[in-house]
C-alpha cells in the first residue's frame, strides 16, 4: 500500500481566508494550500490592508470586521476563480473606499455577471472598465444593508458561495433564492465552514433553495484545512488504471468536500474503496468496467474520468457537465479534443462526453493552461507511456509539486506492487 499525503483544499483555503479576514480577531488556518491560486487571495488580502503572516503549516489573519484598512487598492486575482468572485464582494462590504480588481487573461474570459448583478442589487456601486460581466471592474464600498435577492448559480456555486459569505457583513442579512445551481457540494462546504466561524445559515422553501443568512459578522477561530478531494483523485485514478492501491490520510467518511464522491464512480467501475473516518484507500485489479454517469455536482473530476475512460472495457458516458466549459478552458471540449489527437473515439454535446474504450497513442497534450488538463492526463500517461505536456507548468496553480509528488507515489506503487507480486 502507499500513502499520499495530498496538499490542502483550494476550496477550503479560499473559503478559509475570506471567513479569517471578515472575523472579529485573529484566525490561524493550519496546513492550508500553498499555491498559486491561494497566495494570490492571500496577496489580494494584503493589498487590501488585512493582516496576513504566513509560515510554512500555518497562516495567521487579523480580521477587520468593518472591511478592508486600505481605502484604496488595485488587487490582481491571477487565474484565481474564488480570488476573483470572494475578494470584490469582501471588499464591497467595506465602509469605504475605492477598489479595482483584475485578472490573468483567461481569468477574464469567465463570467461574473451573476455575482456582479446581485451585488448591484443590493446597492453595490459596481461598474465593469471592459466587458459587461467580466474582469476588470471597480467597487466604490459604502457598506451594504442588505435585503432579499434571487440568484441563478448554475454556471458556477462560487457565485452562491460569496453572497452567503457576505450575509453576516450586512447590516440586516440576506435571504437569498436559488434558482438553479451547479456543484451544490461545494455549498456544503462553505455552509459548514460559515458555523465553524460562528454563523448559522437557514434553508427553507421547496428543495431547501431559500438561505437566510443572520447579520452579526464572524468569529475567529483557529482553523485546519483537509487535503484536496479534487487533487486526490488523480491519485485514486491512478490506483484503479494500475491495479494498485493507495490511500490519502485526512480524507474520509467525514470530508466536507463532495469531491471525494469520485471514488464513487470509480467503485463503479470495478475499483475496491474503503473509507474510515480519517482516510480512503482505493485498490483494483486494473480492470474497469464503462458506465454512465452524471457528475453535475462533482465537475472538477469530470477530466480525471475522461482521461482514463478509453481504458475501460465499454463506453464512458459523463453527463451533465455543461459548467466546465466555462472553467479554466472549456474542459469538456479540451478532453474531447486531446482523446482524439490520442486515436480515440469521442461524441461531445452541449453537456455530456462520450469515451469509447481505445490503446491511446501518446501525445503532446494541449493544456490550455489549466492544471487539472496536465494532472488528469498524467494518469492516462501510466498506461500511455511518452505524453508530454504543452505547459507542465501551469499545475503551480493548485500543486506546484505535482509531477514530483505523482511520479514518487506511482514509482512507490508500482514497486510496493511488484514486490508483492513476487513475495506472494
């Protein structure tokens, strides 16, 4: 068996800092992710005038309840999504001041416009410089009374995620009406986070889509961060092509992160997943079966499946993904594209991708740029020998340390699994 100490949530990290900052006192998050993306939110916060002392297991943040010491800032979000939706609707919940925000380039290609129009909704003086709906634009704060709003998040739950995390900065609260909304596990997790930092949010009306969120801010906490669901699953991926096993500590029948759900399809298929409280293990003989299904709420893994669908005995049929197209890249399209430069057959529609079992030929992969693209194909290259990447590098954005890290654990693996062969 190996173990894989994954790094710690994007998800919770982000959440994590917003919720530190808004907090009345001085909040610790323990083992957060060091990464691109969440040293852009931790810079984002600097830039705006909270405090934010960083060591190497632990990150310190002075809260202002009253919003960001800055009265002024220009704050660049990278490629960051939870950067670029969180930290404009922190700093619109300032008394004062006068805030720019923008982006890397393909930052400002994805949408805003949801969270942007509730946030002018409830009095917001907010104004995109280029693009209506879109990076870069400029918040005047003058604190937000709040009130009631009707939110569609099936693009994107962070839309969701930031307005909840706003409620408790208003004057009177929110009560906020879903009318459609896409990864609702991530909604989970912000729901949770909010109580561990003091905040209790109601559900009510048909299918629990009305939340009401009291006013009365934040209360600091010290705060421990899981290992990334989303990152561990190229390892359990890896363990199932492999006929190997592998276990991520942190991650278990507790985890806030609906991500984890993915060792779900993978049982699926034919894989063995054991789950204690603390951890899961994911063991296999490397036979997959192929299988329909929809990952409307588990989307950020819908790459790592598609990667390793044409090594299934039968077709792979992904449903309901419509929303990675409008993530990093268009994911679904990218996935699509890259199977068949590799000679395998592919169908695509406006939400779905067919897979149909092939021998992948190794390529160069065109990443487009986005981390998950590199990660998922990664595992496809332990059955595909000589993928190479476009731009390896772009996996800085959530584990700087990736390459190393997998070509450790599956070299681990595959010995540990020789070895057990031979001993056997």
């Amino acid at each position: 068996m190996t173990v894989i100490h994954v790094p710690g949530s994007k998800s919770v990290t982000a959440r994590a800092l917003f919720l530190a900052a808004a907090a009345n006192g001085r909040s610790t998050l323990v083992r957060p992710l060091a990464s691109d993306d969440t040293e852009g939110f931790a810079a984002g916060l600097t830039a705006l005038g909270y405090e934010v002392e960083r060591e190497a297991d632990a990150w310190h943040i002075t809260g202002r309840p009253a919003g960001p010491a800055a009265t002024e800032a220009d704050v660049y979000c990278r490629d960051g999504a939870t950067t670029a939706r969180f930290l404009p609707t922190l700093a619109a919940a300032g008394a004062r001041g006068s805030y720019r925000f923008d982006a890397s380039a393909q930052m400002r290609r994805r949408p805003l416009a949801p969270l942007t129009e509730a946030l002018r909704t409830l009095g917001v003086d907010l104004r995109h410089e280029e693009a209506d709906g879109h990076h870069p634009l400029r918040i005047e704060a003058a604190g937000i009374k709040g009130g009631e709003l009707t939110l569609d998040a099936g693009q994107s739950s962070q839309y969701l995620t930031a307005l909840l995390m706003l409620g408790p900065l208003t004057e009177t609260g929110l009560r906020i009406t879903v009318t459609d909304l896409v990864s609702a596990p991530y909604i989970e997790i912000t729901l949770a986070m909010m109580r561990s930092f003091g905040v209790e949010v109601t559900r009510s009306g048909p299918g629990n889509t009305v939340f009401t969120v009291p006013p009365g801010g934040y209360r600091a906490t010290t705060y421990a961060v899981e290992p990334d669901a989303s990152t561990a699953s190229y390892f359990f991926a890896a363990a199932a092509l492999t006929g190997r096993e592998i276990t991520v500590p942190g991650l278990g029948g507790g985890a806030l992160q609906g991500d984890l759900r993915f060792t779900d399809v993978l049982r699926r298929m034919g894989a063995d997943v054991h789950m204690t409280a603390g951890s899961t293990t994911v063991r296999s003989d490397g036979i997959l079966s192929g299988l329909t299904v929809n990952m409307r709420d588990i989307s950020d893994t819908m790459p790592t499946l598609a990667a390793i669908a044409p090594f299934a005995s039968g077709p792979v049929r992904i449903e309901d993904v419509g929303n990675t197209r409008v993530k990093e890249c268009d994911r679904l399209e990218a996935c699509a594209d890259n199977l068949r430069r590799m000679g395998v057959t592919v169908a695509t529609g406006p939400d779905w991708i067919e897979i149909q079992p092939g021998a992948p030929r190794p390529v160069e992969i065109e990443t487009h740029g986005d981390h998950r693209i590199v990660m998922s194909f990664a595992v496809a290259g332990l059955r595909t020998p000589g993928i190479t990447f476009d731009d390896p590098g772009c996996v800085r954005k959530t584990f700087p340390g990736f390459h190393e890290a997998f070509a450790t654990a599956t070299a681990t693996a595959t010995a540990t699994a020789t070895t057990a062969t031979a001993t056997g």
